[in-house]
C-alpha cells in the first residue's frame, strides 16, 4: 500500500502545528492554510473512497513493524466512507466559518484542523489503545472549539461537557485494560481472532470490558441515557463547530460498528450476542428521549441538537438488528444524518441571525430573505423526517425492511415511525413560526450568499444521495459484508508483510 | 499483593466519585483525578504483577509484560494534559459565573 493512507494524518496535523507555529499569522492567511488543508484532505478522502471501493483493504505499517506488534492503520470500505463523510462536512463547515465567526475567537482554524486529525485517525486505526488516543486527540479539540467565541453559556456547557468526557476516557480505559489482560493484545484484527477463540473462563472479563466500551461509545454518541451533555453543548457552540459536531456523534456508532460488528461478533458462546438487547432496548428510548425533547424544544439550535440524537438513535436500532442489511441501512443514514444535521446547524444560524429573537421559535420578526432560508429550512426538514423524495427516507426505508426478520419489528417500527410523524409536526410548527409569522424588521439585511452557499451544497448532497443512491447502497451492502465477514480484514492486517526484510516478524 | 492493590483502586475510585458529585468545580477536579490514578493502576496490573522480572523482552522467558508500562505512560500524559485543562476551564468558570458550582447558579449558603 502506498503512503495514501497516512496523509488524512498529516495534512491536517501539519496544518495545524504549522497554524500554531505561526500564531500571529493574520486571520487572512490562517484561511488560506486552513482551507487548503481542508481541500486537500477532501480530494486525499476522495482518492481513498476510490482505492477501498476496488474491495482491496489498505494496511499501512507505521515504523514498518508488522501487525500485531506495531501500529498499523487500515482502509476498509467503512474508514473510507466515514473520511469522505467528515471531509465533506468539514469542507461545507469551514465555508461557512471563513464569512466571519472564525473571527470570534483564536487559533479556531488550528483547532479545527486538529479535529480533523483526531477524527480521521479514530477512523483509519487498526488499534484500540490508539483509538483511544485519537478520541483523546478529538475531544481536547473539540473542548476548545466548543469554547470558541467565549460566554457564560458555552463556559457551562463546556465544563460539563469535559467532565463527562474526562470520566469516558477512564471507563475507556478501563474497558481496554480488561479487554488486554483478557486476550492479551490490542490490535483489532488480532482482537477479532483472540475473542473468537476465548476460552470460557476468560470471557467475563472480556464481556465486561465490551460492556464498558459500550457505555463509553454510548456517551459519545448520547444515546439515552448519556445524552445529556448534547443539547446544551450543541446548540450553545458556534455555528460552523455545532455542524462539524455533527460527526462527532457518529464517531461513538462507528467505534461501535468496527468493536462489535467485527472485535465481538464472530465468536461462540456469551461474547457474540451480548450487546443486541442492550442497544436496542437504548435505540428506542434514544428514538423517544430525542423525538420529545425536539417537539419541546422552544429553540432551533436546541431543536436540532435533538434531531441529532434522533438520528443516533434510528443508526443504533440499525445497528443492533446486526444483519447485513441493516447495517448496510444504517451506514446510509450515517452519511445521510451526518451532513443534513451539519447543514441544518448552519440554517438555524442563518434564521437566528436575522431575527431579533435570535433562533428562540416565537413569533416575532422574519428573517430577512425568508424564502430562500424557508426553502433551505424545507429541503433540510424533509431530509432530517425521512419523507420522499430525499435521502432519509431511503435509509429509513432500508432498516425498516432489514427489522422485519427480527422479533423486534413491531418495537422498531413503531418507534421508528412515530419518532418521524412527531418530527414533523415538530419541524412545521418552527418553519412555519420562525419564516411565516411577523415582519422583516426593515434595518436588517438578508445573508450573504457565502454564508447560504456552504449550507446550501450540504443539503444538496441529500438529493444527490438519492440520485446516485444504486451505486451508494451497492457501495454500503458491500461495507456491511466486508464487516460482518471480518476474514478479508484479519487477514490483509495480520499478513501484511513489512516493507525491510530485516525486521523480525515473532518475540524471541 | 493482587488483593491489596485492588483494595487500593476500589478505594481511589470511591473517593474520586464522592468527589466528582460534590458539584464544586475545585472537588470535580480532585475527583477526576483520583479516578485517572485509579484508572493507571488498573491499567498496569492488566499486564498481571509480577516482581523480580526483566523488563525487557530478550532475557529469557520471565518477562514483565511491557505493554501496559507504554500504555500507562500514554495514559498519565494524556492524563496530565486533560488535568491542566480542564483546572484552567474551572477558574475560568469561576471567573465568569462568580462561584464554583457546576451548574454555573450563584451559592445560595455563604463562603
């Protein structure tokens, strides 16, 4: 494998030390680094989405020190589809930071590299321990980011935000001390053989260290009921971070995806049918937890902060279904949620913004060019409910089909459904609150077309991925099987053969 | 030895929950860390304790497992990181809310 695979590192890590270095660097010029840097990762996620659609999985030795002793990182189908996600968002979230609210605050665009670099590198590890330490790397970024722009509501949110965070990371590596002194390493496709074949007095320990991974990523992902940090720390962040947050939940469901789809599932006995009931039982209540706290929401940010656990919750029932299908469905609707729910950030700002009240849903002042932000408002809404003819009916569409073998169906569906139904009167009552009722206050003036463009080109991928979506669902039926199949993983990690003849391959 | 070390992080691990639910900024800090220690210490003897072996692999078979000593060198810089942050968010908290509870609402006892 070439060197591809370790640039999703490096461009984002050397902009952002580059940014650091140069801190007195005027805002102009930070714009510069940080969108070519942006742009770069992009076209990098391209290439890769290209290389892991030919079905071969990349597996690239850092130190040139051979699997399971080295660090490896490894392109599957999933690590590229969840990099070409992030770029895309982090491109359409950094369009939208560059018109001004980077101005709020220092260092946004190092910090924003920085996530990046802790994002795509939890996506591309081969290696619990460093998913960890690139969940560490994401999460001081995304702390920072969180306080961009200053205030006593983002203080609040953020001291708690880091609590709960700081606590994660020592279940987290609590979970990943048992898992080691259960199996004896940390590599996971070496984790995928040693847990298959455990034997039965060491499988406790390993089912409790899953369990506490399992509350670890559930925090990440606020699934109910670790969900509370959520609403206040995304609807009080800024803008263009809020958006790039979006992702950031989606990380917990895919660390789940890569532990228990392909660490966990393989095995006999008590390890491979541990975590389905417990998800499902948390999908529901996320499902209901989520759907409640946007109908009652009496702000657009907080509105769609809960849509986002909304969708956390649709990905988990997907996910704890386990087939091929459903996983293959709940991927889409990862793609999906992830860039609907950016952009919806982005529209609820640029609503906020022209009003008076700010993004409080009661009548009071339109904003300024309502038309445009109601039809951008409507593209996003109809996407986020699951209603035809956009994207989140198509991955809605494919659990619901893929639940009907399980004894689950009536459970998932209903909440499914109705979730969906609850949304949308959720979601009129504000479009029609916020873009129908009152006057535009005449001193005010409409957005700039470079702030609507990058919330615009985010909700355009909707339509697109119902356009192209044959050819996107051919590309997630073929992830969904590489995961559960797992083989074609162990294999191109473990035997991957280092580059020197000269380094030794066993431990003395 | 197995038993007293477990004595020791239960107990580390208690005081570090008392701590993190007082709700008061300074007592959330001293909570966290407590339970990183803890957290550091279990992370070490997942490597099983042993005494009197090499460290180093290449020795001869009795070898202390050196891969839980690299993971918790990891573990106290990230550690020490994550620390000096999150004492400099809680003074900054303390600087804008004008007290020291969590919740960020004024202290309705006195000093």
């Amino acid at each position: 494998m070439s060197h591809w695979l370790v640039l999703p590192l490096l461009i984002p890590f050397a902009a952002g030390v580059g940014l650091l270095l140069a801190g007195r660097m005027p805002l102009a010029g930070q714009r510069w680094v940080g969108t070519i840097a942006t742009a770069a990762s992009l076209l990098v996620a391209i290439r890769l989405f290209g290389l892991a659609a030919e079905g071969q999985i990349g597996v690239y030795l850092i130190g040139d020190w051979p699997a399971p002793f080295g660090i490896v990182l490894v392109l599957d189908r999933l690590a590229a589809l969840m990099l070409l996600t992030t770029a895309l968002l982090a491109a359409g979230a950094l369009a939208y930071a560059v018109s001004g609210t980077d101005r709020a605050g220092r260092a946004f665009h190092a910090l924003f590299q920085f996530q990046l670099l802790g994002l795509n590198g939890a996506f591309l590890t081969g290696d619990l321990f460093n998913l960890f330490v690139f969940f560490e790397i994401l999460l001081i970024a995304s702390y920072s980011l969180l306080l961009h722009g200053g205030g006593p509501a983002r203080t609040r949110s953020a001291l708690h935000y880091v609590v709960l965070n700081l606590v994660g990371s020592s279940l987290f590596l609590i979970g990943v001390g048992l898992i080691y002194s259960a199996t004896g390493t940390l590599n996971i496709a070496d984790l995928a053989q040693a847990l298959a074949g455990l034997d039965p007095e060491a499988q406790p320990i390993a089912a409790a260290g899953g369990m506490l991974l399992v509350v670890v990523f559930g925090l990440k992902a606020a699934v109910l009921p670790l969900h509370f940090w959520l609403p206040h720390a995304y609807s009080s962040a800024t803008a263009p971070v809020a958006a790039l947050f979006a992702i950031m939940t989606k990380v917990g469901i895919y660390a789940m995806v890569r532990v228990f789809g392909l660490m966990f599932g393989h095995g006999e006995g008590m390890l491979a049918e541990l975590f389905a009931p417990w998800l499902l039982g948390a999908a529901i209540l996320t499902l209901a937890g989520g759907t409640f706290g946007a109908v009652a929401s009496s702000d657009l940010r907080e509105m769609v902060a809960y849509l986002v656990i909304v969708s956390v919750g649709t990905l988990l029932a997907g996910l704890a279904l386990g087939t091929t299908e459903a996983l293959s469905g709940t991927l889409y609707y990862l793609v999906h949620s992830t860039l609907v729910g950016g952009a919806m950030f982005l529209v609820a700002d640029l609503i906020g913004r022209g009003r008076s009240q700010g993004p409080a849903i009661v009548v009071g002042g339109r904003p300024p060019g309502a038309g445009l932000l109601a039809v951008l408002f409507l593209i996003g809404g109809v996407a986020a409910v699951g209603m035809p003819p956009l994207s989140g009916l198509v991955g809605k569409v494919m659990i619901l089909l893929a639940a009907q073998g399980s004894e689950w169906v009536a459970w998932i569906w209903a909440a499914i459904l109705i979730s969906s139904l609850f949304l949308l009167i959720g979601l009129s009552r504000a479009g029609v609150t916020l873009l129908w009722c009152g006057d535009v206050n005449p001193g005010d003036a409409p957005a700039t077309a470079a702030l609507i463009a990058p919330a615009a080109l985010l909700l355009a991928m909707s339509p697109l991925m119902v356009a192209f979506g044959g050819w996107l669902t051919a590309y997630t039926e073929a992830t969904a099987a590489q995961i559960t199949d797992g083989r074609g993983y162990v294999e191109a990690v473990l035997g991957q053969p280092p580059a020197s003849p000269l380094r030794p391959t066993s431990v003395p | 030895m197995a038993a007293l070390l477990a004595l020791v992080i239960g107990l580390l691990v208690g005081c570090g929950v008392y701590l993190l639910l007082r709700a008061r900024t300074f007592s959330v800090i001293l909570g966290i860390v407590l339970i990183s220690y803890a957290t550091n210490l279990f992370l070490f003897a997942a490597g099983r304790l042993a005494t009197n072996q090499a460290p180093l692999v290449g020795e001869g078979p009795p070898y202390a497992d050196p891969l839980p000593q690299a993971l918790v060198l990891t573990a106290i810089v990230i550690g020490f990181a994550m620390t000096a942050f999150v004492a400099v968010l809680a003074l900054r908290a303390r600087g804008e809310f004008g007290s020291d509870r969590v919740d960020g609402k004024p202290r309705e006892d006195g000093p």
